[in-house]
C-alpha cells in the first residue's frame, strides 16, 4: 500500500478530504481509501457577539470614529474590561493578558484613533471587573443602552439600563403576542376572509330586510331558500324535448314561406322514396312455385312461405 496525498477544496460541507491512499497488490489498484477531516461547527461565544453588538452601538451613536470628547471617557472602559477578562476566565479567548491588550489595542486604533499609548493604559489599569463576565444589564448600565435602542439595534447580549429585567422579558413577550397576531391576521386576509367591522356592517342581522317587505324573520328566510329552490331547478333542467324542437322548427319555417315549401316538397319525395323502396323489397322477398333446380330445401321453403 502506497500512500499518496492530494489536496481538495472545500465545497461547503462540514467535511474535506484531506489524503488518498492507493490500495495495491502489486503493480494492480484495487481500489482508493479517502481520509476524511470533519470540521467542528463554530461555537457560540457570548463575548464576541457582544463586541458585534457594541460596534453597531457605536456606529449608532457616533458614525465610523469615537469623537475626542467626555463621552469616550466612559466609554471605552467597559468595552476594555470585556477584552481583559477574556483573558482571566478560564475558558477566555485570549491566553494571556498582554495578547488581551494588543487585541485592545487594535480595536481602539478602529474606534480611537487619537488615542494614544498612555490613554490605553490609563484605561487599563482602572478597569474594575476581572472575576468574571458582566451580565446584560451591568454592561448596560456601563454603556448606557436604553430599551429604545436595543429594539432598534435588535440587540440580544446587552440589556436596557432603563428598565428591569423582568419588565424587559414582560415586554418581549406582548411583542411577540403582537406579531403573532398581526401573523395570523394576515394569514386569514390571504385566505380570503374579511375584516369583522366589514362582516357586522354588511350582516343581514343588523340590516334586517324582513322589516322593509313587512315579513317576520322566518317568513323571510322561508321565501329565501324557496327561490333558492326554484332558480337551481330551474338551472338544472335539460334540454328541450322532440316535441318542443318541432314547434320550434314550425315556426322558425312559417316565417319563411319558401324554405316551408321547400321542407314540404322534401318530406313527400323522402316519402315517395321509402314508398317504392318498400314494395321493391316485397316483389323480391316474393317466392315463386319451386322448381327443381331450386336451391332451397322442403323444411327451409315452408319456413320462408310462413313468413
């Protein structure tokens, strides 16, 4: 067996080839045996999606740059801390705090760039969460994110510094009764249903037209399915009868003298014609006195002559 490697592209499936080995008996390939890498599925990682979030945040409030201002004074630390403690949990990005910091670093160049060296450590040193991570509402607090702000930035990591986490959750949920609703609403209206004001106002409960044909209700309702009745038996009646077609046809001809005649004249020769053809079939079934060269036998001729 001689191995033999091949490099293959990724084709979008949580697999990839990675070598191909030959499997021989000699000069003879008896076949291929393919190494497969499986990638592991990208795991969820809360301080990540928070960072997304705060750049979002920032862009929402600031454009592309942090301006120079007392508003980055407070900022800026919270989002420090974030990088730090990464560094000091255990199952944190970074392995140690100066990989934090450059990371940091990095990201304040983004947002920051008229910081310098000594603003970054200033900022540093004063950060006061290295335990563990902040819940949603702490960093909310830091950052100063309302509930307005996080509908509109549909932000799911950062909670809202002006309400509780219960009237948040409270919230959340009518919404989502909400556009349930709103859901379903439009599920029916596609469906063909109308809206329950145009039902009521189109009702014939509240019309009441019995009361303008001076009728009660059931008289009405009665008379209603009576005609009903009659429009479908009348819909579902068939075509008219041999009789009726004739009348018909009479009358079409009256109003036109010449094509009568002319139907006259056509009934007495198609009458004169099975006339004729009626009697030459009789002189032909006609049997004459038998003869000896006749064809027919004695039982066959009484037979024909009973006829």
């Amino acid at each position: 067996m001689r191995p033999r490697s091949q490099s293959v592209e990724n084709t979008g499936l949580d697999c990839a080839t990675t070598r191909i080995e030959e499997l021989k008996i000699g000069n003879t390939v008896l076949g291929y045996l393919a190494h497969i890498r499986r990638f592991r599925k990208p795991t969820f990682h809360r301080t990540l999606y928070r960072l997304q979030e705060i750049d979002r945040l920032l862009q929402h409030r600031h454009g592309q740059v942090i301006p120079e201002s007392d508003d980055a004074e407070w900022i800026i630390p919270p989002i420090a801390a974030l990088f730090r403690i990464e560094a000091i949990v255990a199952d944190g990005i970074f392995r140690s705090e100066d990989e934090a910091f450059g990371s940091f670093e990095q990201w304040l160049q983004r947002w920051a760039p008229w910081a310098d060296v000594n603003f970054s450590s200033d900022i540093w040193s004063k950060i006061s969460w290295c335990e563990r991570r902040p819940k949603a509402d702490a960093l909310a607090d830091a950052l100063g994110v309302t509930l307005a702000e996080r509908t509109l930035l549909k932000l799911t990591q950062i909670g809202a510094c002006d309400v509780t986490t219960e009237q948040r959750k409270a919230i959340a949920k009518e919404r989502k009764r909400t556009n349930d609703r709103l859901a379903k609403r439009e599920k029916r209206r596609k469906a063909g249903a109308i809206p329950r004001a145009q039902y009521e106002a189109e009702s014939i409960e509240r019309n009441r037209p019995w009361d303008e044909e001076e009728k009660s209700r059931a008289t009405f309702f009665r008379d209603k399915a009576k005609q009903a009745e009659f429009e479908a038996t009348e819909a579902s009646e068939t075509s008219p009868s041999r009789v009726c077609k004739s009348i018909l046809l009479a009358t079409d001809l009256s109003q036109f003298p010449e094509s009568a005649a002319g139907a006259t004249s056509n009934k007495k020769n198609s009458a004169n014609w099975k006339g004729q053809s009626a009697r030459g079939n009789h002189e032909h079934s006609e049997v004459g006195p038998k003869d000896e060269r006749s064809s027919i036998f004695p039982g066959q001729e009484e037979k024909t002559n009973a006829v």
